[in-house]
C-alpha cells in the first residue's frame, strides 16, 4: 500500500484546502483552551520535543500500538497512575465532541498507555458512557488498537465478508503546532459481542506518532486478550505481535514496568468504545449486527473528504464517519465534527 501523503498535486491541493479550513476555524472561533480551572495539569506539562513520523520511527504493522484504560474521573485517575507508576502521564487535551480528556504514557518498542475519562466541562456520548459503566475509583483496561495501514482494505472486505461484523472507518484530521495538516484513519468493529476485547485498528499516516514525545514508563511485560472459544477474536489476532489469546470469558489483562516495580490492571468483560450510532449486543460471543441508533453532535465546523474531489462536509465519499482532533502531544482542547456513520459500506 503507497503510504498517505505523496507529493503528488492532488495530495498538496487538500493538504491546502485542510489548512484553509483550519485556520477559518480558528479565526471563527478562537482558542478556549486556557478557560478551564482544572487544567493544572496541562500547564505544569513540559515542552514536549518534537514528534516523528511512523516512517522515522520505522514503526511495524499488525502489532499492539496502545492500550486504552477508563477512569470516571480524569485528575484521580492521573493521580492514581502516578502513585501507582511514579511517572506523571502527559495530557492530551479533550475531544469536546465526544465528552472525553485523555492522557498518555509510553511503553517500549513504540507502544502506549492512553488514560481516558470524561470531560467534566464538555459533554459527550463517550464522556457520558465512561460515567455511566465505571465505578467510582476504577482504573481499568477499557479497550486496545492494533496499528495497521491496511485499514482500508480491511474495511471494504475483510470485517464484512471475513468476520461477518460492521465496520466503522473514521477519517480525524488536525493539525500540528506548525499548522501543517494531518490527517489519520481508525477502524472500529462492531456486531462481535465481546465489548473491548476485539481490537480497533490504526493508521497514523503522516501524523507524529505519540510515543516519539510521551514519558516512558516501562517495559510491557505482557498483554493478553481472552474471549470464547470458536469466538473469531482468536483469528484475528493470531497473527499480531505482542497479544496472549487465551480461551474463556472476556478480560483484559496487562502488565509493565515502571519505578515503582511491575504494575497489573485487568477487566472482565471490558466496555470498549462505541462511536455514536452503534450499541453493542448484550451477549454471546458470535457475530450479528449492532443496533444504531442516530446521533447528532453538536454545531461544529464541516469538514473536507478524505478522497480527493471537492465539497467539504463531515462525511467522506463512502459516506464514513470523519471528526476533527488534534494528534500532537499539546495542551490544546480540540473539538470533533458532526458524524455520520454508514450502515453499510
């Protein structure tokens, strides 16, 4: 697969239409990031240097590229992290569409930890989930991505007539502190019934890869995923690096390295993040379709296709869902578009 961003002319047309969009934006918006009270942990954050490409990093395919862990509050779960590790995560900022504020530490051979909780300033379907399905006081293994730049393809072929679930292919744009444009692709899988233990995928692109800018708090020891037997979690990942499969009802489970000595979390019947539109099946462990349900975010900006050929717009020319975030390790909110997912590809 040719990767993303070439130097053809089509490529440099969008990358200044991206730009125009960006800072149109800007301009009719303004910078909210230093509004916010509780955002002492951005503004104690060091600059962090800058990022490398998956190119630089020469990052690998089909392998473990972060694991994602769920907390109803975000400044305890920082908190509990650092007693816990002795390393402070470096935050992220907020998705204001989608109600979430995250942070990240990394893990050796490119690979991470991102911290995820509700935004209690921005409201949003996954910020309101994260309430709703965590205790008070959990820090748990919530879902984990697979890096992959065949995410595409897997899309079009493989999740609908391989595994027989429904594929969900968001295109995020942002830009860097330079204000170049970026652009990465994610692909969520729905209809397989076993919440977070089936992986989403993937691709950076262009983008800074985040481990190039995080602190790194240790070695991953080990990662294991267990799901039913005959579940077709066991194929999909019998060819990725780095994941234990085991047999038996869901859970997640994790072990690292940190200065503190090796940390373990672990999750029974993970939730895993669900874009609105998509509401996992109560149960079993086979295949079927996930109920959609619509879902509007509120006003926020249009934005360009991910193909070439004019119009802005949420949606790409396969009707997939695109959003509007930020990819750099800054201190900056950043806001997602309207979505528009596809009941069928």
């Amino acid at each position: 697969m040719a990767p993303r961003g070439s130097d053809s002319d089509s490529d440099n047309e969008e990358d200044e239409r991206m730009k125009a969009l960006l800072a149109s934006w800007d301009d009719d918006n303004g910078d909210d990031s230093s509004d916010s009270d509780d955002d002492e942990e951005e503004e104690e954050a060091e600059e962090k240097p800058a990022g490398a490409t998956k190119h630089d990093l020469g990052l690998e395919d089909n392998v473990l590229d972060h694991i994602v862990i769920a907390a109803p509050d975000f400044q305890e779960a920082l908190k509990e992290f650092e007693n816990m590790t002795g390393i402070k995560p470096s935050v992220v900022g907020s998705l204001r569409g989608l109600g979430t504020k995250s942070a990240r530490v990394g893990l050796d051979n490119n690979a991470y930890i991102e911290i995820i909780a509700p935004d209690p300033k921005n409201s949003g379907p996954i910020g309101a989930a994260l309430a709703r399905e965590l205790e008070e006081g959990t820090l748990v293994p919530y879902h984990y991505a697979i890096r992959s730049s065949e995410v595409a393809e897997m899309k079009d072929d493989y999740v609908p007539n391989e595994l027989g679930w429904q594929p969900d292919h968001i295109s995020m744009f942002g830009a860097s502190p330079d204000g170049t444009p970026k652009k990465w692709e994610m692909l969520y899988l729905y209809g397989h019934r076993i919440g977070g233990c089936v992986p989403f995928y993937i691709d950076w692109g262009q983008c800074d890869h985040p481990s190039a800018s995080i602190p790194e708090v240790g070695a991953l020891k080990n990662f294991t995923v267990r799901a039913p037997a005959g579940h077709k979690v066991h194929d999909l990942l019998s060819s990725v690096k780095g994941i234990e499969v085991e047999e038996g009802e869901p859970m997640l489970e994790f072990s690292f390295g940190s200065p503190e000595g090796t940390i373990t979390f672990s999750a029974d019947n993970p939730v895993g993040v669900k874009f609105p539109g998509f509401e996992e099946g109560d149960s079993g462990a086979g295949g079927g379709s996930d109920e959609k349900e619509d879902y509007k975010f509120p006003g926020m900006p249009d934005l360009l296709p991910t193909s070439g050929g004019g119009g802005g717009g949420a949606a790409d020319s396969d009707g997939e869902a695109s959003a509007a975030s930020e990819p750099e390790e800054d201190d900056d909110d950043v806001d997602v578009s309207d979505v528009e997912d596809s009941d069928e590809d």
